[in-house]
C-alpha cells in the first residue's frame, strides 16, 4: 500500500478546506449553479436523477482495511448504508446530502483518500491490473509507475482543462485485466531484446458514443521517458482536440481524424523536444516511490501451505467449487489470490454495505495483509491470502453474501446504476442483471456455459462497456420506452474487439429471453466444453445467433443510437 508523505498529506488536507468554502458559498446564493459546476465535478461529485453522487478515488483498484472502515463508516452516516464499486476501480456514493460532502472528504483525507480529478475534463484516476504485484504472469509490479503518473497528473497545471476526460491504465502481466486497448492511453511494462524496462503504448481507445480500440503509437519507449512522452501525447490532444462538440471530443476522434501514423509523427516530435528535458525520470525517482509502497513478510512455502486446503477440496464439494472459479495463483508459492464476488443473487452489482465493508477490512487485516483491491469488472480481490487459510475465508465470504462461486461466469456481470440512479440513462440495468440471473440460477448451468463476460449500459456513455462484451446490452429509449441493443463478440484483453451488432433493439420484457437464446446457439454449436463463448462466435459467426434472435423475417437494423 502507497503510504502519503507530508505533502501528498497536505495537498489532499488543503482541497478539502477549498471545497468546503466553495460549497459554503454555493449554499449561500454566492455562486451561481454554472460556476459551482466545474468545481464540484473537479471533487467527484455529480447531481444525479434523485441526489447528489459522489465518486472516491481508488488508485490503480487498491484499498487498506483502514480505508474500507472509513468507506463503511460513510456508508452508514451519509449514504444509505452501501457503496457502489465503478468499471474505474473507484468507489461511488448514490446518497450523499450536499452540505455533508465536504465533511465526507474531511472524514476520506484522514486515510489518504480524497476524491480529486473523479470527474472533469482532466487525467482521471489511474487504473491497473487488479493482480499487480500478485500475478503468476506479471514481468514487474507496475503500481509503482501508476502511482508516480498519478502524482505527475494531480493538478498539473497544462492538462487542468483539456477537450475532454482522459483515462491512463498500465499492465505488466501476459493478459492484459487492465482493458488498456480501450483506455485512452494504455502502458504496457515489457523488457526489449536486451533486457532494457521500458514501456508499449496504445492512445486512443475509448467505449461511450463512438467507441475505438486504442493503436500502438511506440513498440519501446524507455523506463526513464515515462512522463515527457505522456506529456508530448497529450500536448498534442490539447492542442488539437475538438473543443466544439463534446461526442467528438476524446482523443480517439484526434487519433482518428488525423490517422494513427500522422498522429505519432506529431507525438515524436513534440516529444523530440521534451524527452531531454527536466521531465526525465531519474533511476532514483521510481525507487523512492517503490519504497513507499509496503512490503510483505510471506510465510515459508511449507508454512503457507500446510496441506489443508488440498483437504478440504477433496471433501467439501462446495468449497472445491468456490475455489474453482474464485481464486487465481499468486506468483509466491502458497498463496492465492481470492475473488470476493459483488454478483450475488438480488444485489445491484458492485454494491457493498456498510457491514460488508467493515467484515473485508477484519478480513484483510487478518488474513491479507491488511489490503483489498477493487477490480474493473466490479469485484473484490483479496489478493495474498494464504493457502492455509483460504477455507476459513470463503466461510467466512459465505457468511457476508460474497462467496458466489461465478468469476467470468455468466451472472459476473458488469452492470451500471441505470435509471435506477443516473440521469444520463435511457432505460434500466439492475433489474435487467436481475432477470438474467433469475434466469441462469442454477450454477451447474453456468459451469457447463463457461467463461462468458456480459456487459450491460444504461446509455451511450458506456459505462457497462457494452461494446467490449461477450455479449454486450445496451438501453435506448423508443418512444418513451426502454429497449435493448445487443452485441457479440467483443472483448477488452489481449485481442481488444468491439462487439457486432446483432440487430434491432430488444423490449425490456423480451431481453434476459433473448440472451437465454443466444446462450442456446452457442450451447448447440460449440465444439467442446473447452470452447468458450466468444471463441465460437469468432469461428460461426453472426448468422445462427441473428437467426435464433429474430427468426425467420427479415431483419432492418434501426439506428436508435447513430453514432
């Protein structure tokens, strides 16, 4: 865990004292609506359909058991009594009252929390492998390089007010769980032919309106060359972004209008002139970050593992299950990475209560070194737990609601709030969830479906990233009635796809019908259990599902949402 020093303290303890005077004087008729805007959305906090929402920053997903406590205890004081975990790894509060929200972050800054850059046309949070530092297929921890971009992007004073939002994500692993091909600047950490850290980096990618997989701009930039060349990347979106028209104005459309080879022409020389300049990493400047991240005594191999957990799958079928789909291998012999799922039966996905949040941080403390991370696909991860003690934390998961064996199943559904909260949605999204795992139950049937990603938006906006699902739903409005699009076929890992449409859209008693159908052709035509959804779509194609979806009349695909 990143420990604040005396000025990340008090830079976080000053904006607080800022807002807070800011709000005094909104309340009090002294600034008007337009210009307590900007300066509430540069604090996180947005004004939904029916209150104010607040979103938390999480750095690269990760969160000590003192910060879980204190999102707990602002669950229950402000909110009303859970947290929502966001696509961005960040934390969000759909209740809070306005006068208390800078008593919320006054409360957040006590443990090296704050909500800075959550929202606004700046460098958002940083956001990483969720299995950073942990993963058996990881070259190196990149949190450390996530966490020096986040102090390099924190009020820097060129890119405060740029055309549009901008996300940064870094992976180090051989799968990327980062989704950085849809980000708008992706960091691949990699060694070159001589060994030499350096950096591949993707710009462009985005979901939203106009979604886009992000092109590689440089195979190999050096360790040292981290910020000039993110500076000489965005100097040039800055400078020629679209300020005109808020759909065209992420840097994907730069990337697009000017094509990817004129666009890096334009970064290398911007950058040609930065690169030997004080923006110049200094060996020294990554290791007294790294140094500030804490370090973990592990048990001996033997010590971790007693045997016990070997046991245990052997004679409870139920545990054997759970630690099929929930846990993942830790690259220190002995230890597990354990999944906490936030998809169980009846809950909004990604929610959290109060009491939740206090039990995961006891968890942590006891058996995962007092940290919890938060994951893109809007789960949990304790990620260092011992062998020894897996079985006492999934009983104690059961107990909490948190043990649904379905990671990359079926009901691990991405989901946004919808029109259940937000006031950019056209139809709903939580009940939708609902009625798909009403459908899908039985988890037998999920085991048998395999690896299926299902990811569900409210609107265009693409905060589900529908485009990049297996299957992807999205709401429209027609009419004054909610309806669904459905894609196939997408994916955000390695072999980044954005999903086909299947046609037109679907009504909201028809949707979780029309995804059972499309789990029927894929159950008909694979070849094999071991081939997965989105392998079988690539190999048969659009023609069997469309045929399944609409029947025999020939289909007219509507353009509800052109882009």
């Amino acid at each position: 865990m990143y420990r604040y020093d005396e000025l990340d303290q008090r830079l976080v303890d000053e904006r607080v004292a800022q807002f807070r005077d800011q709000t005094r004087r909104f309340l009090a008729g002294k600034l008007s609506d337009e210009e307590f805007r900007s300066l509430r959305l540069r604090n996180g906090l947005y004004i939904q359909r029916f209150a104010p929402m607040l979103r938390i920053a999480v750095p690269y997903g990760l969160l000590s058991s003192k910060q879980l406590r204190m999102l707990g205890h602002i669950a229950r004081t402000y909110d009303k009594g859970y947290g929502h975990v966001s696509t961005r790894q960040n934390i969000q509060f759909n209740w809070p009252k306005l006068e208390q929200v800078p008593d919320i972050l006054a409360d957040l800054a006590t443990v090296q929390m704050h909500a800075i850059q959550t929202s606004g046309n700046c460098i958002r949070n940083i956001t990483a492998d969720h299995l950073a530092g942990v993963a058996a297929d990881e070259l190196l921890d990149p949190r450390p390089y996530c966490e020096i971009t986040r102090q390099w992007a924190t009020f820097h004073p060129e890119f405060n007010w740029l055309p549009r939002k901008f996300k940064i994500a870094f992976s180090s692993s051989t799968l990327d769980r980062a989704a950085t091909k849809v980000h708008d600047i992706g960091v691949h950490l990699l060694r070159n032919a001589a060994g030499e850290l350096g950096y591949t980096i993707y710009v462009g990618g985005g979901l939203g309106r106009m979604p886009m997989i992000a092109h590689k701009i440089r195979e190999f930039l050096p360790e040292l060359d981290l910020f000039s060349y993110l500076e000489a990347i965005l100097r040039v979106y800055n400078r020629h972004g679209r300020r005109d028209n808020i759909h065209r104005a992420r840097i994907k459309v730069l990337v697009k209008s000017l094509g990817p080879a004129k666009f890096t022409e334009q970064v290398e020389a911007e950058w040609a002139e930065l690169k030997d300049s004080y923006l110049k990493l200094q060996p020294g400047d990554i290791e007294r970050i790294r140094a500030r991240f804490d370090q973990h005594s592990y048990l001996t191999p033997d010590a971790a593992d007693d045997g016990s957990y070997d046991a245990r799958l052997a004679t409870d079928s139920r545990f054997a299950a759970w630690a099929k789909r929930n846990l993942r291998a830790h690259r220190q012999q002995g230890y597990a990475a354990v999944f906490v799922s936030l998809k169980a039966s009846g809950v909004a996905p990604g929610d959290v209560t109060d009491a939740q949040f206090d039990a995961l941080a006891d968890l942590a403390d006891r058996y995962s070194f007092g940290e919890v991370r938060n994951t893109h696909d809007q789960n949990m991860v304790l990620a260092e737990v011992a062998k020894k003690d897996v079985y006492a934390v999934w009983q104690r998961l059961s107990e909490l609601n948190l043990a649904t064996p379905n990671i990359g199943l079926l009901t691990d559904l991405i989901c946004c709030p919808g029109l259940d909260f937000c006031s950019l949605a056209n139809a709903g999204s939580i009940g939708v969830s609902q009625d798909i795992f009403d459908l899908f139950e039985d988890l037998d049937y999920q085991h048998d479906i395999g690896e299926l990603k299902i990811k569900m938006s409210g609107c265009m906006n693409g905060c589900g990233h529908h485009s990049v699902g297996h299957i992807g739903i999205l709401g429209v409005d027609k009419h004054g009635e909610e309806w669904y699009q459905v894609t196939l076929g997408g994916s955000a890992e390695n072999d980044a796809t954005l999903g086909d449409r299947t046609g037109p859209s679907i009504s909201r008693a028809d949707i979780a019908g029309a995804v059972e159908k499309l789990i029927q052709v894929y159950l008909e035509h694979r070849e094999g259990p071991e081939e997965t959804f989105l392998d079988a779509y690539r190999r048969i194609g659009m023609a069997p599902f469309k045929q399944k979806l609409y029947g025999g009349a020939e289909v007219v695909a509507e353009d509800e949402v052109a882009a």
